[in-house]
C-alpha cells in the first residue's frame, strides 16, 4: 500500500483515509441536482416568467395568503403537538417494558406506509358530525371536520412517526449514569427530566419538530379529505396550487409553489442553524 | 460521618450479588473496595449511595438508618467512572447543580453558588475552566469536575466508583496523589472501588479485599500484604507462589522430604503452600529445603524470575532472584520461604 503524499498548499479537504471523496462527492452532486435542484429551478424559472408585478398580486392574494396561513399554521401546530406526545411516545417505548410494546413500537410506523388518502378518508369517517368520535364532539360545539382543525388532526396523525423515531435513538443513548448522578446531587424526578434529560433531548426533538413541520406543509393527500376546502377558511396551499394547475394557470400555480419553497426554505435553515448552535456548544 | 453496614444481602433477579456483607466505615476514613470485577465492591457501594436497594439488611449514617431514606435523602456524593457529567452545561453549572435543586431556605443564593463553585474549582485545581463544557475538556479534567460537583453538596459520605478506572496510566497516578491530599485537607469519609491493588494499597488508610459477594478481609495495606487470612487474598494481593504440601508431626513436607518449615499448630494432612516469590532465602546444600531444576529464567524489570520444577511431580514453582545473582547460572536451585503460610488443600 502506498500513500500519496500530501500536496503543498491549501487543500480543499484534509486527506482522509476513505478513498474516493471525488467519486462519491461528484454522484452525490450529480444526483441531488437531478432529483432536486433541476425540478426546483424550473419552478422558480416559471414563476419567474410572470414578472415581478404580476408576481406580487398572487402572492398577496387573500386567498393566497389565506392558504399559506393555514398550510403554515396547522403544519406548525400539529408539529407542535406531535413534539409533546411524540417524546412522550419514545418515552414510553424507551423506559418500559410492557407487553405489546413491539406491536405499538411497529404501529408507530403506520402512518409512514398508510396512503394518505386513507389516513384522509378514516379520519374524516371518524371525526365528521356524525363519525364516531365526531358525534360526541358535536354536542360540545367543537366541529373537527371540514375545518381547519381537522387539518391539525391530520397532519397530527401524518407527522408522529417523524418526532417518535428521532427522539427515540437519542433517548435510548442517556446514560443512566447521568440520571443517577442527578439524584445524588439531591434532584427529584421532576428536575431529572426538566433539567437534565430534555435539555439533551432537544436537539433530537428540534429536529423532529422541523421534520414534522416540513411533511405538514407539504401534505396534501391526508388534507384535502378531511379539510372540507373552503376557500378562505380551509384552503391549504398545495390545494390552491392543484386549483390553479385545473384551471390552467401555471404562473399562479408556480408562483405559489416558490413562496411555499421559499418560506420552508427559511424556516428549515433557522432550525438547521439552532442545532449546528448547540451541536458545537455541547459537543 | 460513620458508616455502619449491617449483614447486607443483595440479590439480582434472585442471583446473590452480596451475601451477607457487614462492614464498619469511621469517620474520615479513605477506604477501598478491592476485588476481581463479579465480586459485588460496585453493589455495596451503590447500596451505600442508595442507587440500589438491600434485599436484607440495613446501612447506617452515624445513627440513623439510611436504607429507609430515598437517594435524594442521603446526601451522599457519588463519582462515576465515566464522570456521568451534564454535558448541556458549563463547568460552573455542573458544579453548582446540586445546590440548585434545593428548595427554600437550605437553597444558597445564586452569588453564594458561584462562590463556591468558583472555590471548589480551585481546590481540584481548575480555576478558571467556569465557563467551559465537559466536551472540551480531558478525561482527568472532567474526573475533578465530577468531584467537585460531588463535594458541592457537603455529602456526608463520599463514595467514588473506579474513578480512575478510564484513564492512562499517568493521570491516574497523578489523581491519585492528589486525591489523597484532597482527602487529608477536607476530611470526608471516602469510600472508593478499583479493582487495581496497587492504587488500593497506595491512596486507602484500609482495604476492604471482596470476592464472590463476600468480604475476605478488612485491614491497613500492611496487614492485607502481609498477613492474608486467605488463599484468595494471597493470591490477590501482590504476587504469590504455591506448592500442594504435607504436614506431618508439626513439619511441612514436600513429598517424602522435609522442607525444614516447622509448623506447629498446622493440623495433619494435605494442605497448599503460600507465599511470596521474592520472599525467599537461597541456600547451598539442601537438607530440609524445596529444591528444583531450573524451567525457565525471565528478566522482569529489576529483578530476575525463576521457575522451578520440584520434586518427582515436576510441581512448577516460581521465585524471584537479585538480576546478578550467581544462583540464575545454575542449574538447580535450592531454597526455602522466609515468610509463608499453610492453607487447607482445597
């Protein structure tokens, strides 16, 4: 085996034993480019043949923004609430050993493999006025089909997996030892889990949390039975973008597709940031 | 603060770990749980610290009795081998942490918490490292933190499992100096586990020498090395050669030879010969001797090793000879044990 050896001057990268960074950079390139960034430019090169002027009357269209309201909205909500009973999902999964859990920890899934359109089409059988779950709801004046907290449900249903499978490998890894430590300290249970195990869960939880929001806004199947699509009211954005597309109005339609590219774009980089953040603090 | 632990039992899923342990700590004593890794030294510290629960028995703090109280209640400062520190916060943090749990009045100010962790820094020898994370600092580092955040909260015992156990050789030589001296200058009574003698034998006022869940023996590094009460602590502590022997009207014998050890009170009958290797006396001529031709010579640092083979059996035997000494050129070695002692065949 010979080394090369290294060249004088700057260097890209410092030479690692894993040959082929070359190679391997280069297909990876080669393939995010044809699956991602070929679609995505001719989005924005469509849009862009609208012209700036026609552009902002879409894109500050009450129906438009409407839309993008409650595609954000409901996405950020229901990854919010997924956050919450997703790591409390994990936790479960993680601590204890009960009889079943293999079959919930498989169940878990479901909603990865599940077409969205039947997640749609059950969810909405269920919570409809006269659904099972529906009618013990409606007395109470709380209407969850046909309205935008029936999207919430959905996409509730749509994002679990996301935050339960991250959280749940950096949950297995807590040292026990860490925990132990706490309570020599004189911690109680409850600042065990407040101060020691979420802050180091976080990571793993931000991270689910973008995950889930991103499917959010992006899921349509699910949606559009359950929402009732009322425009204004309980229109998502993906929805708006399939109405202008029947209607043949492609620089509309592209032109919504780049705010919501734009925007998702944004908010997945502050997340991105915020962990590099605490990565490097934290080690 | 004593510690009093009174016939313990320990069992895991009905598999003993300890078998009726009793064992007296005094106050300020440093003090070492040796033994092979299995032999129960990290249970009894765990049921001391209260991180398990004795299936039988009780563990007392002075007079009170500590096996009913929860963890939290114990105020025991426990360090962890592999430091077990909150990597989201800063050394300062980390230190201050058990101070900072506490409720009401026994909760200092949060000036009074920087002050002493500022003050516990520097007596393990970190000032100025407040503002760092565990991540960026070295593992003999992160042992003084976990340290100092363990005597943040005055434990009234101080208990440390292998503390040294995942560090090189050299560090762990350096803490352990310097452990001893945090001991002589704060005082509190220290209960340590290694399974390394020579780090027993060094830094504790007694070792505690476990096996198989139970204690063997309790005494000063003096008493264990030289005087063991039995084979496994001869064969523990230190290097140890045996001989399967005979005793007969008070002499010890190798096959049909007396060896010229008298044992008096030794009751007749097969019993196994122990002692040191480099505890003995060569001799000339070999009239009540162990005498054997020589197997093998090695070269061990300062000394020379010797390896016997004794008798009709070809018992091998190994001892310990000066590196110049004329003895290592022959042949065939006689010699006899200065300081030894008898046990039961097994």
């Amino acid at each position: 085996m010979t080394i090369a050896p290294a060249k004088a001057g700057w260097r890209f990268r410092q030479p690692s034993v894993i040959p082929g960074f070359g190679l391997t950079l280069g297909f990876s390139l080669a393939y995010l480019t044809l699956i991602i960034l070929i679609p995505l430019s001719g989005l924005i090169w469509r849009s862009a043949a609208l012209g700036w002027t026609d552009f902002w009357a879409i894109a500050t269209d009450r129906r438009t923004l409407n839309a993008l309201e409650i595609s954000f909205g409901a996405a950020f909500i229901a990854a919010a609430v997924n956050v919450v009973f997703g790591t409390l999902v994990a936790w479960v999964l993680v601590r204890y050993r009960f009889p079943g859990r293999r079959i919930v920890d498989a169940m878990v899934d479901l909603p990865f493999a599940l077409p969205t359109a039947v997640a749609g089409i059950a969810l909405t059988t269920l919570y409809a006025p006269n659904g099972w779950i529906g009618h013990l709801l409606a007395p109470l004046g709380i209407k969850v089909a046909y309205t935008p907290l029936g999207i919430v449900v959905a996409l509730v249903f749509i994002g679990l997996p996301f935050v339960v499978r991250t959280v749940q490998p950096i949950m297995e890894e807590i040292d026990k030892e860490v925990e132990e430590a706490a309570a020599t300290l004189g911690a109680n249970r409850f600042q065990i889990i407040t101060r020691i195990l979420f802050p180091g869960l976080a990571p793993a939880i931000v991270t689910g949390f973008s995950l889930a929001f991103a499917r959010g806004v992006g899921e349509y199947g699910s949606v559009i039975f359950i929402a009732g699509n009322l425009p204004y009211k309980s229109e998502i954005a993906p929805l708006l973008i399939v109405i202008r597309l029947e209607e043949y109005n492609y620089p509309a339609a592209t032109a919504i597709a780049a705010i919501m590219l734009l925007l998702s774009f944004l908010m997945l980089l502050v997340i991105n940031l915020a962990q590099s953040w605490s990565r490097k603090r934290y080690g | 603060m004593e510690v009093r632990v009174a016939n313990v039992r320990k069992e895991f899923d009905r598999f003993p770990a300890l078998h009726d342990v009793s064992l007296d700590i005094k106050s300020g004593e440093l003090i070492a749980l040796l033994g092979p890794s299995g032999s129960g030294k990290t249970t009894l510290l765990r049921l001391i610290a209260g991180l398990e629960r004795p299936t039988r028995g009780k563990i007392f703090f002075g007079d009170d009795d500590a096996s009913q109280k929860s963890i939290q209640e114990r105020n025991v400062g426990f360090v962890f081998q592999h430091y077990a520190l909150f990597r989201h916060m800063t050394v300062a943090d980390n230190i201050g942490f058990g101070l900072k749990v506490r409720h009401g009045p026994s909760r200092p100010p949060a000036a009074e918490i920087r002050r002493r962790a500022s003050e516990l820094l520097d007596l393990v020898q970190l000032s100025g490292l407040e503002k760092r994370y565990p991540a960026q600092l070295s593992g003999g580092q992160r042992q003084r933190v976990a340290l100092a955040r363990a005597m943040a909260i005055e434990p009234k015992v101080l208990l440390l499992d292998e503390p040294f156990g995942a560090l090189d050789a050299q560090v762990r030589r350096e803490l352990r100096r310097w452990l001893r001296e945090i001991h002589d200058r704060t005082g509190h009574t220290t209960v340590f586990v290694t399974h390394d003698q020579e780090e027993a034998l060094e830094l504790a006022d007694r070792v505690v020498v476990m096996s198989q869940g139970r204690i063997e023996q309790v005494g000063s590094a003096d008493e264990i090395y030289d005087t063991p009460n039995s084979p496994f602590v001869y064969s523990f502590i230190g290097e140890s050669s045996t001989l399967p022997v005979k005793v007969e009207d008070g002499q010890v014998w190798i096959a049909d030879r007396p060896i010229g050890l008298s044992a008096p009170h030794a009751p007749s009958g097969e019993a196994v010969l122990y002692f040191r290797p480099h505890d003995v006396e060569l001799l000339d001529g070999c009239s009540g001797c162990i005498a054997g031709t020589v197997a093998a010579s090695r070269r061990v640092a300062g000394t020379r090793r010797v390896e016997l083979e004794i008798g009709g059996e070809r018992q091998r035997v190994e001892i310990e000879l000066p590196v110049d000494h004329p003895a290592a050129q022959k042949s065939r070695v006689a010699f006899r044990p200065r300081r030894w002692k008898l046990f039961p065949a097994a």
